[in-house]
C-alpha cells in the first residue's frame, strides 16, 4: 500500500491530509496561512509539516506517492502558479519548488478544479469519468473532469464557471470587472442582489422585508414557507443556474453535475429547483446528465489534491 | 515509416485519405454515400475501397497503423454510434464493425469533432495543444480539443457549440427544438434570419434590399462597402458569436480559436469583427487565445480521422 498527501490553500488555514492510495482519510490537521513574498515562509512550513508528520508516525518517505495541493488562483498543469492575489503570490512553479523541499513529487491544480475532482473520486460524483462541479458560494467556483482527469486549460484558468456572461445586459459590474458574470447571480451574494432588486420594484407584502440583513438562507427559508417574492427570486436563481449548466453540458457531455458550495445546503430543493431549466435548455444528447449534491464539504480540496498526486505519480 | 487511412462520412460523399504517420497525405478519393440499415453495406463499401487501394499500390498491411473515421452524428470513445439520422443508422459500434471487415484497427468521431482536431494538427489550430474550433455554416458545429486529444464527453456528444443557448427569448424554435441555440444567429441560415429581422423592422435604404435571396455572402459583401444595414447585422453576429466564444473560452482556456465553415471565408474581416466582442466577454485569464482561420477547408475531417487513429493506435 502507499500513502500520500491532499494540500488544500484556503484563506486563513493550510488543510493537509494524509491518505492511503484508497482514498481512506488517516489523519487531517491545519497549520495557518502565512501571506508572503513567493510563498518560501509558507511552502516551508507545509514541508517541515508534513515531514515532522511523517517522522512521529515513523512513516518510510519509500511508501510516499507524493504531495498534491489546491491553490486559489490559476496554476497550469506544469505546477506554475500565475499569481494568487489572496496569498500575495506573483508567478513560480510551486509543484517543483516544494518539491525540493519534500523530496517527494508534487503535483498542484486551482482549488476549485481540485475540489472538483475530490467530488468526482470520492464524493457526489463518484462513479463518474466526466463530471462538472459549480461551487456555489459567496461566488461562483468550479470545475471540469474530463476522463478521470482534471482539466487545466492552457493558462491554468479553465472551468472559469462564476465567470460565464449569462445576461449582457447587467448594469451593474462583476467583481471581475466583466458584466452579467454567472457569479453576479448564482453566488450567495448574487442571489441576495437579485432579492434586493425584487423587493425594490414591488410593494408586495414578503417575509423576506423582515431580515436584515438578508441573507441566501433566508431567501430559501422564505421560498419553503411559500413566500411569493422569495419564490420569485428563487425562480429567476434557478433559472439562470439550470441554462448555464446546461451551456455547460453542450460543451463537456458529462455523467454527472455535482453542486457544492454553500448554497448547495439547500439540499433537494436546489436539485429540483434547477432540474426543470436544465431540461429545457440542454441539447438532447447531453441531457442524460445526473445531479448530485457535493457531499465532501470542506475535505473536497485534500481528496483531491491527493488524487491530482495519485494519478500524476501512482 | 508508418500509414494509416482517414475517412470522412459526409452528406453524399465518404472522402478517403492516405496519411504517413507525419501527416503528409498521399492519396485521396471518393465514394458514393449509401443510406442503408446499420450501415452495413456502406461499412464492407469502404473496406472494400481501402482493400483495393492497398493492392494496387502494393502496400503492406502491416504498415498501416488503423483507419480513423469520422461520423454525422454522436460516437463515443469506444465507438458506439448513436443514432445518425442522415445516414439512417441507429445504435451501433462503427469501430468494432469496421475493424472486423478491415482486419485494422478503427478509432471514430464525430465529424464536427474532427475536423476540429484535423486543424489542430495541420490546419489554423497547428502549434495548439488546447483548442476550440467552430464551424460556422449551413448550421454550427464545433470540436474541442484539450492537451492534442479530442473531446467526446460521456455520451459522445461534447462540443455541441451550435447549441449553446445564447438567447433565452428567442420566439422561434432552433432545429433541435429549442430556442435561442447559437446556431440560430451564427450559422449562414441564422445571418440571413437577423438580417430579415432586421429588414423588416426598418424602411432604411439598403443593398441588401436588392438580394432575393439574401445570402449570408450578399451580408458580408455589403457590409464590407459600408451599407449600414448590414453593419447593424454584421454587428449583431459578431457580438453573439464573440461572447458565445468566450464563454467557451472561460471554460476550456485553449491557446487558440479556430473559426472554419463557409462563413469563415469572410477572412480577416470575421476575426477582425469577433475579438472586440470576445475581448469584451472573456474572463482575463484566458483572455490569451489566438483566433485564427480554419485553413484545411473539406480535408479537415480526414485529417483529423487519421489523427485519431493515430493517437490510439500509432
């Protein structure tokens, strides 16, 4: 049997997780995020980590397939990151430079590409080749398995899901400074916007007037209860989210989307909220795909950074 | 040196084509399309063609790597063809079915798919690992590639670019039975549709009064000596298929985007009018992709059938 590591880089917290080449989960720990210049402090930590680890538990490194990590910015299939703007990070090869830290190969992928794949091998996706992930949170993630495998893109950017223009005519700016992004409606802050512009067009009696702040659980509250304006915005959620993976699955043909993310608390409700516009917009062929929710919340990041690790070197 | 074969199954035609491994193509023919059941007769057809070639030119058989196929219709990787109306055909492995008519191994795609793979090996895509490819004519069709292989998604129906909804308030119904699908503004059929809208709703002189029938060609030319009418038009095309690309391009993040079909015969003048639009859409980190004309024309399925067999078989 050999073993390995999953590395998830989030905002405040490095996860790392130790598996063996099942997929068993033996041991999970954090050390803190350190933003500096090229992430040396950093990387040095999570080696001195990792080995530190592997000494008290009198691990042979022999049985270490190596060390996958999930970054939260853009990093190519060579292990170059371009720029994580969250940990202060311009342009370097992290799969080579912690590399030579470790001793062991390392292999790395954006976070939510990551995740993606975590869900794919042991999570809402399992049993599938070829799956899409949107993680639906404060904004919009995401990512593309293609045959077992991640998709990168050639600049390491693909699976841009929060980015994808749903409405041009979106007057108000995306974070990204594009217009009618995805993430401008399907994220939990975008869901809350277009809650805000409802309830500022209309005079209409809702629950939802009763929160404030208010927030994208409310807003699902308030739809189950059978509020009417809550059902409204949750309607136009639902309808922006169904066409958009349903452009989606024109593209990718997969056997399964799997939605994570915050929102996905929403459970069922989401599922069939969205079921019906993904029917009405996806081409025939690709309409066979099946939709799970993520179920390895926050671990999706280290199972799959371990599996990018497993299937590079294993 | 190693040889292999092509083939293209195209309306009326099959084209076959001779290829050494480094893609240089060294024969090529034609044979009658025959509509029959499972297409058994046109299968033992083509071998019969691809036997006879081999013994004229006294080639061994051994040094032929496979015969690559590409299909109007949905293939998946194993070669199960799924349903080609055109061809009458119906649920059917071509792979398998040709190959023991052969005595060579048979890799299949899609048409559109290939092709998209033939100009990402010798055509506007060369040089590109990670590729998008639109063929914008009677209808819309596309490939896409990722790291030099050919996408064909769980169901053998990925890359299905014509029918990325683009319009969610289309009134008129697409071929596929949906509305607002790409192909409905960015195929020849669809340039003509918007140019009749546009015609209609206005009194204004134009050029394009004077067509009957109106050709997407007729659009181009008279765009091009500055008829208003058709600039509008011509800027309606630009901009649907320049954020429709981008979108593409925020999920697959290729190093290029290879625009074939008879409308890409406009040249420069396309590419020209596109990248503002797509500049506009695209998400910054794949805002890189190079747009570049098809340049393979009617050969690029053979290429990218021999290429696909090659890839598996080589």
């Amino acid at each position: 049997m050999r073993y390995g590591f999953g590395v998830d880089l989030g905002g405040t917290m490095v996860k790392i997780a130790y598996f063996d080449e099942n997929g068993t989960m033996l041991g999970k720990w954090e050390i803190p995020i350190i933003v500096d210049d090229e992430g040396r402090k950093l990387l040095s930590n999570i080696a001195a980590s990792i080995r530190q680890f592997l000494a008290q538990k009198s691990i042979a490194p022999d049985s270490i397939v190596g060390v996958g990590v999930g970054v939260p910015g853009p990093v190519n299939a060579a292990g170059v990151v371009n720029k994580c703007v969250n940990l202060g990070w311009g342009r370097f090869n992290i799969a080579e430079e912690l590399s030579k830290l470790l001793g062991f190969p390392v292999k790395a992928g954006n976070d939510a590409n990551v995740a993606a794949l975590g869900e794919c091998w042991k999570g809402g996706g399992r049993g599938s080749e070829n799956m899409i992930f949107a993680a639906l949170g404060t904004g919009v993630g995401g990512g593309i398995v293609i045959g077992g495998r991640l998709l990168y893109g050639a600049h390491g950017s693909a699976a841009e899901i929060g980015h994808l223009v749903i409405n041009r005519d979106e007057p108000e700016p995306c974070n990204c400074g594009k217009h009618g992004c995805m993430e401008q409606y399907c994220s939990s802050t975008g869901i809350v916007r277009m809650a805000q512009r409802i309830l500022n067009q209309s005079n209409a009696y809702s629950k939802l007037r009763q929160h404030n702040p208010l927030t994208c659980r409310d807003i699902f509250a308030c739809g189950r209860s059978g509020d009417e304006l809550a059902e409204r915005v949750l309607n136009q959620y639902y309808a922006y989210l169904g066409e958009a993976l349903a452009n989606l699955c024109d593209m990718v043909d997969p056997e399964a989307v799997v939605l994570g993310g915050g929102i996905s608390k929403a459970g069922q409700m989401l599922l069939d909220g969205v079921r019906p516009h993904f029917d009405r917009h996806v081409f025939h062929a690709a309409s066979g795909a099946r939709f799970a929710l993520a179920s390895l919340g926050n671990d999706a990041g280290v199972y799959g950074a371990f599996k990018l690790v497993l299937d590079a070197f294993g």
